[in-house]
C-alpha cells in the first residue's frame, strides 16, 4: 500500500467517490479520473464519447477552485464587462464544474466571482484566473486559486434542485493539519458542489469548499466540521453563467 501523502489523499478520495469513478495515478503528483455512465458530470454543449463498454467515459486532468473577489466599488466595471466576461467563461463551457457570483447582504451586489473548472495542469488555471477580463481590468482585487476534488462526481447543472429556490451558500473551509471531511456530507441532494482544496501536486489538504443550498448560514456551515479547520468563511452564492 502507498503510504506517501498522495497515496493516502488517494485511498481517501477512492473510498467517497461514486461507484462509477475510479481513482488512477497519472504522474507522479497529479491525480485524475476517469468518469462512467451516461450523462453523468455534463456540462452545457458537452457530450461523453462512449466506451466500447457503453458507457460514456471522460478522462479529466485536473479539476481547480477559482474565487476571485471584488474590489470596493468595482460594480459600475463589473457590469460593463459583462458580455466580455461572459464571452470568455464561453471558451470553458465544456471544462465547467460551477460557476457563480457571490452576494452581499442583500442578495444582489456582487462581492467575487466562484469558477469550479476541469483543466490539464496548474499553468493552464492560473493562465484561466489571470487573463479573465474582469481580472485584468482592475474588478477584483485578489484570486484564491487551489486544486480541487469534484466528490461529487457531477456539476452544478445536475443539482437536483436547480437554478433557484431556497438559499445558496459558499462555504470555504481554511484547512490546518490533519484532513477533515473527505466523506461527502450525509445530506448529498443539497450539495452542489463539495471536495477539498490540495496543494498544486495534489499531495498537501489545504482545506474544503462547498455550494450547498440551506435555510440559513448556520445549517450551511454545519456542512463542515468546526474543530478540522482554522477557520470557515461564508458567503452567500447563485448560480451563474448566461441567462437561459
């Protein structure tokens, strides 16, 4: 048995993963997976070629967390960017895991800009989260850029709740020491998107984010296990991308 940091990232990731996804070593300091069953983790405009099996099957590289947050008053630029940031996000449709603003108090000014993404390696992310237009003209004023683990299995797009109802929520869990919740949280059906924050070689937990949807802050923070994290930041999210 592998017992290096990634091996053991690796043994905890194969044991939450659905039954459909199997964990594989790629290179050493890179995990990926391979993807079964029709219709499973589609995105808009996307198709799974099949397998000789019948089975639709979809070699993923890496898959990243991206947050960038605003700056104070950044809003007027924001909205004339729109079409451009749009017009970008669209070259990543097929990569696209999740994507949506996140809102102050009063649930409408944004306040940052959630991209969950499937891409081949650290460069091609950070190439992602720096040439964003939005990015580049001065809207936000810092970038959280980690790897990520899609536990789910799936994108926001098969949410069995949908675009809207009831409340959303980033929840973002800023790791120290040992990993805590790899076994995806009991109520699944509420999860959007759920799996931990690694380092770039993917052998480091650095911590956890999740989009859930809930009656409150506090059930959406209960997601997350308090003692396992130095601290959980929350923010309220919607989904994003075009209007349909």
């Amino acid at each position: 048995m592998d017992r290096s940091p990634t091996g053991r990232i690796l043994q905890a990731l194969s044991s939450i993963l659905p039954p459909i996804v199997s964990v594989v070593r790629l290179t050493p300091g890179s995990i990926g997976h391979i993807a079964g069953r029709a219709g499973t983790a589609t995105r808009p405009g996307g198709t799974s070629p099949p397998s000789s099996s019948g089975m639709a099957v979809r070699l993923w590289g890496m898959e990243f967390f991206c947050y960038h947050r605003d700056r104070t008053s950044s809003v007027v630029l924001r909205d004339e960017l729109l079409e451009e940031h749009w017009s970008y996000m669209d070259r990543y449709s097929r990569e696209m895991i999740a994507r949506g603003p996140t809102l102050a108090g009063d649930g409408d000014t944004p306040t940052g800009s959630v991209h969950i993404i499937d891409l081949p390696d650290p460069a091609a992310a950070r190439a992602f989260a720096f040439d964003e237009p939005n990015y580049q003209a001065g809207v936000y004023r810092d970038v959280l850029l980690r790897r990520w683990r899609n536990a789910l299995g799936r994108t926001m797009w098969d949410f069995p709740g949908g675009r809207t109802g009831g409340n959303r929520y980033l929840v973002l869990g800023l790791g120290v020491g040992q990993a805590a919740d790899l076994a995806v949280a009991p109520n699944r059906d509420e999860l959007i998107a759920y799996g931990p924050l690694l380092s770039d070689d993917g052998a480091t937990w650095l911590g956890t984010a999740v989009l859930v949807r809930a009656p409150d802050p506090d059930k959406a923070r209960a997601v997350l296990t308090p003692e396992g994290y130095a601290d959980i930041k929350m923010h309220n999210w919607a989904f994003g991308g075009r209007p349909s």
